[in-house]
C-alpha cells in the first residue's frame, strides 16, 4: 500500500461524521472508496488534511466526498493526483501567505467562485499553467479581498457607513479603515483582470462541494 497526504478545504455543515476518499487509475473512473475516516474533528474546526495510507499507488487519482449524520454523501470532489496543482489551490496558498489568520475553508470558497467567474469554467479544470502572473496576481487579490471582506461583515458591531462600488456597509471606526484598505485592494485586482469594481463585487458564489485543493507529496 502506499500513502498519499491530501490538504482540502473541510466543509461548512455542523452535521459531518465521515470523511470518504477514492481512488481510480483512470481520471474519468471508475472510482473506489479505500478509506472512511471518522476522526475528523468538530464543527467548525473539522480537519483540512490527512494522510491515507490505503492507497495502491501514489500515481493514481484521488477525489474525497463528505458523510453527514444522516447517511447523505456528498458529490466527489474533482479527482486530482500528485504533483498536480489546481489552480484555486494556488490562489489558496498565495492568499494564505498575505494573511494566514484568515479561514482557509472561506478562502477556498471564494476562490472557486472567483476563478469560475473569471474563466466561465469548473474552476477545477482551469490549468495554472495557462494563467499569466499578472492574471494570477489579480485573482489572488481579488480572492483575497472578498475573504477580508467576509471577515469584516463577522466583526461589524457600530453604525458608521462605508461604500464598496455598489456595497454600503455599516461598521466600526476600525472597520471602516480596513474596508478602505479592501476597496484598494480591489481596485487593483480589477485593473489586473481587466475589470470594474462593480462586476468583481457581482461575482456569485458557487455551491459548496467537497474540494481538494493538493495532494503532497509523500
């Protein structure tokens, strides 16, 4: 047997009991659960990495599914192997180096909805490879803005406005402050990827779904 040590983004569902991974010599399938792993921790802290040591074959590909309480099992995350790095995962490590207290499971979130945006595509079949720096920089600061922005809407507590493009929020003094520094941030996320303030503020979230963003290597 061999091991394989994945990094993923845990979900956002008080009600996880199990962690399901899956292995396939082929990309397309078919794929097989090798392992079901129920020491994953509490909501809101569930693990965001494990190492399976049930794997045939480091060079297969890998893809991971939730088990609520109830029995319901999650879509499978889009399969990925090792030493193949996804494009949101790369965004999700810059990001995570410009402010490591954000939440990597929020971060994740907005990166795939910023790549699909972006790309108009499944943001897990976007290559890093075809993706300029200056395309890249601005999607990892755009990601970044909208988590700092999400943390920001968590600590609102005073009755003072802001403006963000099409947004008003009320905030504190501090608060305030940081939305500013946010809207620059944005600013110039949007002239890196050719876009307004506004559209870049429109970018939907896409529904959550179990997500791996590397498997390491071993």
């Amino acid at each position: 047997m061999a091991s394989v040590p994945f990094e993923f983004a845990p979900p956002a569902q008080e009600n996880i009991v199990a962690l399901r991974i899956y292995e396939s010599p082929d990309q397309a399938g078919p794929f097989v659960q090798i392992e079901r792993v129920t020491n994953i921790g509490t909501y809101p802290t569930y693990i965001s990495q494990y190492t399976t040591n049930a794997a045939s074959s480091v060079d297969n590909w890998f893809g991971i599914a939730w088990e609520d309480e109830g029995g319901a099992i999650s879509e499978m995350s889009d399969p990925i192997k090792v030493g193949v790095q996804t494009l949101v995962g790369e965004v999700v490590d810059r990001v995570m180096q410009r402010d490591v207290l954000l939440n990597r499971a929020v971060v994740t979130q907005e990166a795939e909805a910023v790549v699909e945006q972006y790309f108009s595509a499944d943001p897990y079949t976007v290559e890093v490879a075809g993706v300029s720096y200056r395309i890249l920089n601005g999607l990892v600061n755009l990601t970044l803005a909208r988590s700092l922005l999400i943390r920001v809407f968590q600590s609102f507590s005073e009755a003072e406005q802001a403006t963000i493009g099409l947004v008003t929020l009320k905030s504190s003094t501090s608060s305030s402050v940081r939305i500013r520094e946010i809207d620059a941030l944005i600013t110039m996320a949007a002239g890196a990827l050719g876009l307004n303030t506004s559209l870049v503020l429109q970018m939907e979230e896409i529904r959550p779904r179990a997500t791996i963003v590397h498997l390491l290597e071993p």
